[in-house]
C-alpha cells in the first residue's frame, strides 16, 4: 500500500507546524469520552500524541507507513504508548468497540466518492459503542480563497511550498507540498456541509453539532466545519 503522505512524512511536521488551533479541541472531546479513542489518519500523532499524554488510550489507523514510523517516533519522545495500525479508513483494522472515532485535519477528503465516505462512515459506525460519538473536520472552499490561492505557489512555511489546483466543477484540490527533503501530490474532494450532513443522517448518525471552528462556535458559513455526530 503506498501513499502521497510517504514521500512528505518527515515534511509534514514542519509544514503543518502552524496548525495547532484544533489540538485542544480534539483533547476536549477524548477527555469527556474517556478512552479508547480511534483516530482515523492518524498522521504523525500531532493529535495522537497530547490525547495519549493525557492518560487516554488511543488506537491510530493510517494508510501510510512513514507516517506512522514518524508517529512512533514522535510517540517515544514524547514517552507516551500509541497503538499505531497501519489500515484504509474504509476498512479499518479494529475490533474494539470505543465511545469516540476522530479524524482531524480534513483526513476526510481524501474520500472522493459518495461510496467511499459511505464506506467510511459504516466503519465508524462499527468501531463506536452505543451512542458513541464521532468528531471530524472538513473544508469547504470559497470562491474567495480559490481566486486566492489557485495555480500559485506558496510559502506556507520558511522553505515549504504549496501549490494547489482547484477544480470547482469536480470539487476537488489537487495540491502539491514541496520541501527541501520531499514532494507529493494529493488529491481532496469537498462537499458542502449540507451535504456532508446528508451522508452523516443517512449513515445513522444524529448530528450534535455543527461548528464553524475549533472554539464551538456555531457553523454560519466559512470555508472549516467541524462536527459531533452521535451514533444514532
Ligand atoms: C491531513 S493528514 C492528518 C494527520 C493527523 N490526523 C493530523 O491531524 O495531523 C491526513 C492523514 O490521513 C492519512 N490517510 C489518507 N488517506 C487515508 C486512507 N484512505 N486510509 C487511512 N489513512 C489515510 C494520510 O496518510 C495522512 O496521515
């Protein structure tokens, strides 16, 4: 099984360095569980990692193995336990029944189909005990940010560059990450929060609620939606 992420595991520290508004969020929500927490892309453990070193056990699924090596790193130095999985979030490898399934970080949107994300929401749907809850972030761009942002590189962060593509028809970014030790190409797939709220009742969850950022303040529009769906 290979990966976009392989080739930008030891980048995506450092690109996603600035990101830290959803850190205290994801923690919020794995303390009022309690634990096991799933998390589903788990990346490097930037979420993992802090929800671990707070006592709570997590269980985190990727598709990419350098990413988890870099997690398992991370996780040593921290010196905390992770139980690290390599998986497809369609299909993830876990038997346990856990009260809350995350997936930070738009992890989401590498979903392009309606079959994929119904796929993955069954997943989820099976992991959670009853009334179990399941936490996620997604984008939905704006015209604004695509006049922005598109065909042109970015400085994201000192020596990182982003460069994305957007195809407002098929609603997907194409976006390539270039750094001094690596370069990929990824695609994402948004949908609207009406949307995402269809396939979400339609997969048998009640959504709880929907926030337009990280602090819970309701969703009124904007490009971030954050979600608490309950297993219904
Ligand atoms: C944007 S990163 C988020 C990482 C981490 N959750 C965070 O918040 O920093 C997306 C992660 O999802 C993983 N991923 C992408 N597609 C996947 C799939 N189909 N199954 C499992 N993991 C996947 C990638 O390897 C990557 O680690």
């Amino acid at each position: 099984m290979s990966s976009p992420y392989d080739a930008i595991a030891e980048l995506y520290d450092p690109w996603s360095a600035s990101v830290v508004e959803d850190v205290g969020f994801y923690l919020e929500e794995a303390r009022r569980a309690g634990g096991p927490v799933v998390e589903l892309g788990v990346g490097t453990g930037r979420i993992a990692v802090p929800i671990a070193a707070d006592g709570i056990r997590v269980i985190g699924v990727d598709s990419s193995r350098r990413m988890l090596d870099v997690c398992a790193r991370r996780a040593a130095l921290a010196g905390v336990d992770l139980d690290l999985r390599a998986g497809d979030l369609r299909d993830p490898p876990v038997r346990e029944r856990v009260p809350l399934v995350i997936c930070p970080f738009r992890s989401l949107l590498h979903m392009h189909t309606d079959a994929d994300r119904r796929d993955a929401l069954a997943a989820v749907r099976r992991m959670l005990r009853p009334r179990g809850r399941f936490v996620f972030d997604v984008f939905t761009p704006g015209a604004d940010d695509i006049a922005l942002t598109h065909d042109r590189w970015l400085e994201r962060e000192p020596g990182i560059f982003e460069l994305a593509r957007w195809d407002e028809v098929a609603r997907t970014l194409t976006l390539t990450v270039r750094g001094p030790d690596g370069e990929t190409t990824m695609a994402l797939a948004w949908l609207s929060p009406g949307e995402w709220r269809s396939l979400l009742e339609d997969s048998g969850f009640e959504v709880e609620a929907c926030y337009g950022w990280f602090d819970r303040k309701p969703f009124t529009g904007g490009d971030d939606s954050v979600w608490i769906a309950r297993k219904g």
